[in-house]
C-alpha cells in the first residue's frame, strides 16, 4: 500500500509539473504573438474610429452606416501610373523602390512614402494625408494637393505638421458627400503630387507625379 501511494504521488507531481509547463509555454506563445503585432505607422482604422481598415496595400474600404465606399490609391511616376509601388533596375541588375504607397512608411529608408485616409465627419470629408521626409525631398516645395468633385480645389501641401517624427500630415476637407452616398467608388478625385490644377482639371499627366485617390 506504501509503495503504490508512493507510485502514485510521484504520478501526481509529474503531472502537475507537466501542466504549469504547458501553462508556461502558452503564456510565452501568447505574449510574443501580442508583441509581434506591430501596429502599422498609419493606422486607418483608428484614424476613422473603427469605420475604415485597409483592404491591401492601395485600396481602404470605408463604411461608417451611412456611407459605404471603396477608396483606391493610384500612383503616378513621370506620367507613367502603377499600383503599390515602382521600382527602377540599374545597369547591374540592382532594383530599388522609387515611390511607394503604404501606411507602415519609413522615413528612414530612403523610399517616398505616401498614404491617404478619408474620413467622413458630419457630412464633410476630412482627407488626411500622409507623407515621409523622403517623399518630402523627392518632391520639395512641389508637393500640391488638389481635390474636389470636379478637383477645383487646390493648396500647396503643409508640412509644418508631423503625426510622426519624419512623418508629415497635412489635411483638407470637402463638403460634397452626396456623391458618396450610392455606395459607388471611383470618385474621390484627390491628388498629392507636382501636378498643377490646370493639369488636374485637363487630365493632363505627362510628366507628372505624385499619388491619386478615386
């Protein structure tokens, strides 16, 4: 009887030193699993309370109740458009991002960086937009933005804000939403760039860059 407690007490303790060992391994799981969950440096959803999250890394979907809109970023290099980002390849085969469109933007990386979150409040849009020090330095004082339904608004952009260290916003608003409320996309008519509001209003791209949000 002495020895089958025994037996069985051992049992007992090597059971429990088993559980508080599976115990442990699951806190440290779920501890690196929060810590490995970086927030990107734009965050959209917080910026619209909940109502807007990326969709991948040009389009943010946006539904507050009343307005349910697919907002698509389109980049434009020299005249030439593309999508997330472009790279330029040199004589040896080396390829760099020239212009990229992101909200985990890095001032640092020598990258132009943009982003743009919309944002309805009482039935004006606030357009928040976002650009890093490299975007900064490619453009220069040539950074305009240019907005509007028929984009007859215009404004040299304002980088005496940073939401970041090396991270710059700047944001206008528009007060015709009605146009939103179809649920349609393609529509927004933002853009961030070189262009002038003549090139805006003509379509004219050649030769221009900077970043449209439809």
């Amino acid at each position: 009887m002495n020895i089958q407690n025994k037996i069985n007490k051992k049992q007992l303790i090597i059971g429990v030193l088993i559980l508080l060992m599976l115990i442990s391994l699951v806190n440290i799981y779920m501890n690196y699993n929060d810590s490995s969950k970086i927030e990107p440096v734009i965050n959209t959803t917080e910026i619209t309370e909940g109502n807007g999250y990326d969709d991948n890394a040009a389009s943010m979907q946006y539904d507050d109740g009343r307005y349910k809109i697919l907002f698509e970023h389109i980049g434009i290099l020299n005249g030439y458009t593309f999508l997330n980002e472009v790279t330029f390849m040199n004589d040896e085969n080396e390829t760099s991002v020239l212009l990229r469109i992101t909200p985990d933007m890095d001032p640092k990386d020598s990258i132009a960086e943009i982003y743009i979150v919309p944002t309805i409040n009482n039935e004006v849009l606030d357009i928040n937009i976002y650009l890093d020090e490299d975007f900064r330095k490619m453009m220069g004082n040539n950074t305009n933005i240019i907005w509007g339904s028929t984009y007859q608004n215009f404004k040299v952009y304002d980088f005496s804000i940073e939401h970041k260290p090396g991270i710059y916003v700047d944001t206008v608003y528009d007060n015709n939403t009605e146009r939103f409320l179809s649920g349609g996309s393609n529509d927004a008519n933002i853009f961030v760039g070189d262009a002038t509001l003549a090139d805006a209003q003509t379509q004219n791209m050649e030769g221009i860059t900077g970043v449209f949000l439809k």
